[in-house]
C-alpha cells in the first residue's frame, strides 16, 4: 500500500468521524437541567422544552417568530441599522471585530429584531432579543430598534411586546449603552400616555440594564420558567452582603413569589396569554374604531 493510499483511508475515516458528530449533534439534545438525552424532534415539537422536567431551553429569534407570529405575518423593520464604534473600544480585541463575529455567527446586523406581526389576529409590534449576538447587550442601535417599535405602536394604535435575554447593557459603548436605558424608558411612557398596553417578557436570561431599564417597565410582565431575571450576578451581591442567598433566588418563581413579575407561563401557551391581554386591553377600542372606519367608508360610498 502506497503512502496515497494511506492517505486516502485516513481521509475517508476522518470523514465518517466528523459525520457521525454532526449527526450527534444534530439528532440528540441533552438537558442541562436533569441531563436527559432526547430526540431533538421530540424536543422541538414541545417547543424546545423538556418533556421531563419542564426546562426551558434558550432558542433562537426565528423560533419564537414561529412560537407566537401567526404564520407568514411578521415584517422585520430597521433591519440594516448596524453598531458603530464611537470610543474605538479595545479590550483583547477590538469592538469592531467583536461585532463582526457576531454577525458572522448570527447572521444579523445587531442583537435585535423589530417588526410588526400577528397573534391569534391580534395586530402588535414585537422585539425580540438574540442572547447569541455578544450575549443579547444592549447598544444604541437595539435602543433605537426599541424606540422606533414604540414609535410605531403608538402611530398604530398597536401594542407593543418585548422578548428580553440580555446580559445587560454592552460595556463596549460605555455611556451611550447606558443612556439606551433612559431612552426606551422615556419611549414607552409615550406608550402609556395614549393608553396602549406594553407586554415585557422576561426569558432566560434577563440580567443587567436591560432588566433595570424597560423589562421591568411592563404593564404586565411575564417570565417563562426557571429564567433568571436579575441585576448584578449572584457572586457579586453575596460577596457584597456577606451571607448565602435564599434557594431559587433570581429565578421566575422566586420573584413571581416576591411580587416582582406578573405571570409566570409555559411556552405553549404563551401565544394564547399575548393576545387575550391585549384584547383585554385595547380590544373593544379597536372593534369600535374598526367599525366606526367601515361606517365611513359606507356613507363615502
């Protein structure tokens, strides 16, 4: 046998290797909770939640377009609006490289999609965060993603929901970060002065600025299970009073018990719960405007 083909047979064995683990990864999800392996289809038809212990795994923004959107009605906004980098931030590398990988990785222009969309029929404008874009932070372009939603729903008459997974504000912007926290805030109070419902929902996680900014502004606010919603890390604030923290401290159910969130709902039915709040809130103005609108229509007829 010729060094070719040697060559050849190691080729061939490094190629059913690598195979055999996207075929690993691909087919077979592991819980990080209780550690069960499952058939990822089993998973995903629940949603991408354990059938054995209810956790709530992190998806992505396309999955919760299909979780809550009716089927083909979101419309993405402002999607070419990309970050800067105004202080020439360097850390081990350069913020401009890091948002380049993200972008690489994603697929997208910032850590947030903003659109306008459909639930059960219900007309809203939705923002959603992508933890896998430099951990979801907040930066002045996803500040003014949020802004503009709420500009729109205001114009529209429309409700505006929230999807927060966030690490906080990004450090990389120092105080222009900062300053989004006070600009989405002074945003949705316009929302709350025409009236119109604003829906926070806080996955998993929902940590830093944004948690202490416009995620916990919400008229109702809802969490999914076992997320953790919180400020400063669990570290820091142990180190900081110099006591152990109660069981379950920073996660949905020990707030909820606390009083601090609203709701706490399962991902399926969290589609049902957006669009009967909304109606609830805003409902019955609609149905009249809509009616009062085809009236006119009949008489200019």
């Amino acid at each position: 046998m010729n060094f070719g083909d040697i060559f050849k047979k190691l080729r061939k064995s490094q190629e059913q290797k690598e195979v055999k683990t996207e075929e690993k990864q691909s087919y077979w999800i592991k819980c990080k909770k209780c550690q069960s392996l499952m058939y990822y289809k089993e998973v995903e038809k629940l949603n991408y939640v354990c059938p054995k212990c209810n956790f709530h795994m992190r998806i992505g923004i396309e999955d919760r377009v299909k979780l809550l959107a009716d089927e083909g009605t979101f419309k993405e906004f402002d999607s070419s609006l990309a970050p800067v980098d105004p202080l020439n931030f360097t850390d081990k590398i350069s913020y401009k490289k890091r948002v380049a990988k993200a972008q690489e990785k994603t697929g997208r222009l910032s850590s947030v999609v903003s659109g306008e969309c459909q639930i059960n029929g219900v007309d809203v404008q939705m923002v959603i965060f992508d933890f896998k874009f430099m951990g979801g932070s907040l930066g002045s372009v996803e500040g003014e993603k949020i802004v503009r939603a709420v500009t729109r729903g205001v114009k529209k008459k429309q409700a505006v929901i929230i999807l927060s997974a966030s690490g906080g504000a990004r450090m990389q912007e120092s105080t222009f970060s900062l300053l989004q926290m006070s600009k989405t805030s002074a945003a949705l109070r316009r929302l709350s002065d025409d009236n119109l419902p604003f829906i926070s929902v806080l996955t998993d996680p929902t940590m830093g600025g944004v948690s202490a900014s416009f995620a916990s502004l919400g008229d109702i606010i809802i969490a999914e299970p076992g997320a953790l919603i919180g400020f400063a890390g669990q570290r820091v604030i142990k180190q900081t009073i110099g006591s152990e923290l109660p069981h379950g401290f920073q996660r949905a159910e020990f707030l909820l018990e606390h009083g601090l969130i609203d709701m706490i709902v399962q991902r399926a039915k969290l589609k049902k719960t957006l669009s009967d709040l909304i109606t609830l809130f805003i409902g019955q103005e609609v149905k009249e405007a809509n009616l009062l609108e085809k009236k006119e229509e009949m008489i200019e007829s």
